[in-house]
C-alpha cells in the first residue's frame, strides 16, 4: 500500500510571492523532522521545458544530473534540501499535452474524444504521482505555477481536486500562498485580496487548509481571526511569512510560524523530534557574521534580470559562507565593455567571473574581460560560455591565431578553437538536444582543481552545443594554457587553466548547479578563497 502524503501549493492575488521558497521551506523542515521529502513544479506555460526560452523572459534553465532543462525553482528546492531533483521534478503543460496526444497518435484511447477531462487531467495526475508510486518519498510537495483563477492553470487545479478525492482525505494537504498588501494611505493591511483569492479557489472546488501570506508587516491577532473566518481556515492555520533579508532566513521563520506542525496534523502524521537544524543555522551563523569582504565582477549578457543567473548569485551566498567572508557581486554588462574601458570597469574587482550564454552578442567584451584578468592577475573563472571565452582570448593574444573564434559566432573564422560538437552536426531540433545532464571528467591532480575537488575524477552538469576544437590543443598547450580535465569516455575538454596565473581557471560545464546549503561547491569556495587572499595583500 501506498502511503506516501501529498502537499499542494497553490498562489492568488500576485504572482513572485516566493510560492517555490515557501515549498522548499516546508521540505527543508519535514526533511529535518526525519521525512523523505521531495518537490516537484507545474508550470502552467505551453513550452516543452524551459530549454528555449530567453533567460529576460524566465531567468535561467536550470539542469538536473538527467539532463532535464527545468524551471529555476529546481534549483531552489535543491539547495535546500540537499538532495538531487529529476525529469520527474518539473512538468509543463508543452509536456503533458504532448505525451497525450503521442498516445492518441498510438490509438491508446481506442478511438474515444480526447478531452481536458479526463485524459489531460490525467495525465497530470499521472505526473504528480510518478514521484510517489515506488515508496521512495514519504511526502511530495507539488508547487503549482501562476496564480489561482489564470486559465492557464485550470487544468492543474481540475486535477489536483480530483486528487484530493482519490488520495483519501488526510493523504492531501492544500496550502494556498497570498498577499496581504499594505496601504499607506489608510495606514493599514488589507485581506480583501485574500478572501477574493480564497473564493476563487473554492470555485474551482478547493478549500485551501492553510494559508500562508506574504506580507511587509506583522500580522495582528485580530487579523488572523479574521482571515481564519473568511477564509474557512483554522486560526493556527494563517501563516504569516513577513519578507526576510535572505530567503535562507525563511525555513526558521516557518518553524516559528508552525508550518510543519500544521502541515503534519492535518496530514495525520506523527514526528518523534523537532526539525534538526544544526547545519542549516551554522550555514547562516557564518553568513550573517562575516569577517571581510570581496567584489567580484559578474561578466554577462542578461544582467538586467538577477534570475538569469540566479544559481550563481546563490553559489557565491555558499562559498562566502564557507570563507566567512561577504562577496559583493557586481554585475556588468559584456555588451558595454570594450579593450578602451574595461580597466575602468574591472580594474579594482578582486576577481571576475565570465557567465555561460549563447549567442554572438557581447562577446567581444567577455574576450577583453579575460584578457584583462589574465594580464593583471585578477583571480578569473570562466564557465561554459566563459570558458570557451577564455580559450579563444588565449588563442589570440598568445598563440597568436589571430580571427581565432567560435563557429558558434563566426562561421567562418580561420582558427575555429570553439566548435560545434560533433554528435551535435546534425541536429535540426534546439529543445533539449545539447548535452546536458551529468558527465564525469578526469581532473590532473597537478592542478588547480586537483587541489580544490581531492579527487581524480567528478560528476558534473553540462549544457552546450560547442567545445574546444582538439585539433589546436597541441598549439595551445605548448603557448601556456593547460588542460587539467577531460571526460575520459570522450576526450572533450571540460577544464584549462593558465599555470603562471595566481588562479585561472576555465571549465566547460556548470558548477552552479550543484552547489548548495549543506555543500558549498568547491571551485565557488576555492575562487572566493584566492580572491580575498589576494584582496589582503593589495591593501
């Protein structure tokens, strides 16, 4: 019998009111009371996954280790919970609809109307229980995209109050997530938006049993009262989630509130012990007492919205944690640097990070951006794109190749050190055909890396089309730069570094993503490490 809970989290009023954060949190607890909690993410939009959509328009895609392009939530449930998502973890509606209608091609529904009820609702039922069918879980949290009353989300909601049936009445739990605006004209918080969410939700045929509401002040007792009554919730059920200066801040606020508790009780669940938290407030201790500081220049192409690299920006929250020391990201656009301004613009950095992208804009300033912490001895780590940077900066300016390029960007260069994979020549189709997921690479323990990962061979997450062209790599070793690591089935060149540099270091896939609370990512903590090192001796 199967007995895993579920949890469904659903949001009105406003959408970016931290629907994914609250999610993680309530895992991040049930996972500290001794529960095997996962979360997965519905996203109401019609695209596939979110592998071909403009970084401006949904922040960035974030990678599984089985090479799923998912929503960036993903990457917040991981960092929290310390714990690997999948495939399985990030469903759109692009997704479902075309698995229904490959079967209708097939003649599954042996020749019946395919309908959004049953066979779409299905389908996501299908999907929200896939994480739950082998036991592995005992609770899944599933966080539904947009806000109550989208038509865009209908279907989601349709089939998630069918679960709630079909699951049994303490086997599912609704939380709805709200706002309670403030009007400074009246002086006072507003909960009409919330009862109107609340009723639009019963509508559909859900009663929410908690209600969470983000708010920017307190939450009088009067006012609980009053939303419980509303609202049809019981008072210990109106969560108050006041903003916090860091989103790690937020599972504490939550244990304060009593989310867990709540969420067990109406679950029917028994819990032995009080979440253990040790290593999450040891993680906020150092972060909240930090004994220096570094800037980092964040070279980019999309630095007008922070979500599209937002699994940087929280790998450097790790590793300066872990160096108790701040780290001040400024962010700069690639597009505005050139070899005339880029002292001005970087020249007082304590290090430079050049950022993944696709694509030809900009790049020239991520190539004088390299150039410039390699000449002056800026700590510098480039990543994916930004590697592939680094590489054609080095073939040009020391090898000598000059017009060395990326087919990716020319087509047409005389020195193509960057280019198009091989298994990658005849591929027509952009959405998820890269290679993506987990790969192993082989590291030089003579290195860099080798002294910052202790070991011989790595696990990490790609996502590109291009690589270093192995016919220069000859050229270019004998020039200086080294390459430290290798995937040995392929022999692709994931890591070079530039030896007589103070820290150099440039590599194909993304260590961003597996970078989290319990486990900062090593080449975060090493970059940020040699960059206040070297910060000290300048002053």
């Amino acid at each position: 019998m199967n007995t895993t809970k579920y949890i469904f989290v659903t949001g009105g009023v406003s959408s970016s009111l931290g629907k994914g954060i609250i999610a993680a949190s309530l895992a991040k607890l049930l996972q500290a009371r001794g529960f095997t909690v996962t979360i997965q993410k519905l996203d109401p939009y019609i695209n596939v996954d979110p592998g071909t959509l403009n970084p401006y328009e949904h922040g960035e895609c974030y990678v599984t280790d089985d090479g799923a392009e998912t929503d960036l939530d993903l990457g917040h449930y991981e960092r929290f919970l310390n714990h690997p998502t999948s495939q399985a973890n990030n469903v759109t509606t692009g997704r479902i609809y075309q698995s229904v209608i490959e079967k209708e091609r097939r003649g599954e529904f042996l020749g019946k109307t395919v309908q959004v009820i049953p066979h779409i609702t299905n389908e996501i039922k299908e999907r929200i229980q896939h994480l739950g069918q082998d036991g592995r879980y005992d609770i899944v949290i599933t966080e539904i995209g947009g806000t109550v009353g989208d038509i865009e989300s209908l279907p989601y909601i349709e089939a998630v109050r069918q679960l709630k049936w079909e699951l049994g009445r303490h086997n599912s739990l609704f939380i709805h997530l709200t706002l309670i605006p403030y009007l400074a004209a009246a002086g006072e918080l507003k909960t009409k938006p919330t009862q109107h969410s609340v009723k639009t939700l019963m509508e559909s045929g859900i009663q929410a049993d908690v209600l969470v509401c983000r708010t920017e002040h307190e939450l009088s007792d009067d006012l609980r009262t009053k939303l419980a009554l509303f609202c049809n919730v019981e008072k210990e059920a109106v969560i108050q989630s006041i903003d916090a200066k860091t989103i790690y801040d937020v599972p504490n606020l939550m244990l304060d509130e009593g989310l867990d508790k709540i969420a067990l009780k109406k679950l029917r669940l028994e819990s032995s012990q009080e979440p253990n938290l040790t290593q999450w407030n040891e993680f906020l201790c150092r972060h909240k007492n930090l004994k220096g500081g570094v800037t980092i220049g964040l070279i980019g192409k999309y630095i007008e919205l922070q979500d599209s690299y937002k699994s940087i920006l929280e790998s450097f929250i790790h590793a300066g944690a872990a160096n108790e020391v701040s780290v001040e990201v400024v962010s700069i656009h690639s597009e505005h640097l050139t070899p005339e301004n880029v002292a001005d613009e970087v020249g007082a950095l304590d290090g430079l990070l050049v950022a993944p992208g696709f694509g030809e804009r900009g790049i020239e300033g991520k190539i004088a951006a390299v150039q410039y912490a390699r000449t002056h001895d800026i700590p510098f780590l480039g990543i994916c794109l930004g590697m592939q940077m680094a590489v054609i900066e080095y073939a040009r300016n020391v090898v000598g190749l000059k017009g060395a390029n990326s087919t990716e960007m020319d087509a047409k260069t005389p020195y193509p050190v960057i280019d198009l994979m091989e298994a990658q020549k005849s591929i027509t189709d952009k959405g998820g055909t890269m290679r993506l997921g987990s790969w192993a690479c082989k590291i030089v323990p003579d290195s860099i890396v080798g002294s910052i990962y202790q070991s011989e061979e790595i696990q990490e997450r790609h996502r590109h089309r291009y690589e270093f062209n192995d016919d220069y790599r000859t050229q270019i070793e004998d020039a200086g730069m080294r390459v430290t690591g290798v995937n040995p089935q392929t022999g692709l060149v994931e890591i070079v570094e530039v030896p007589e540099h103070p820290w150099f270091v440039g590599v194909q896939y993304h260590p961003e993503y597996k970078s989290t609370v319990a486990n900062p990512h090593p080449l975060f903590v090493g970059f940020v490490a040699k960059a206040y090192a070297l910060s000290k001796n300048k002053k």
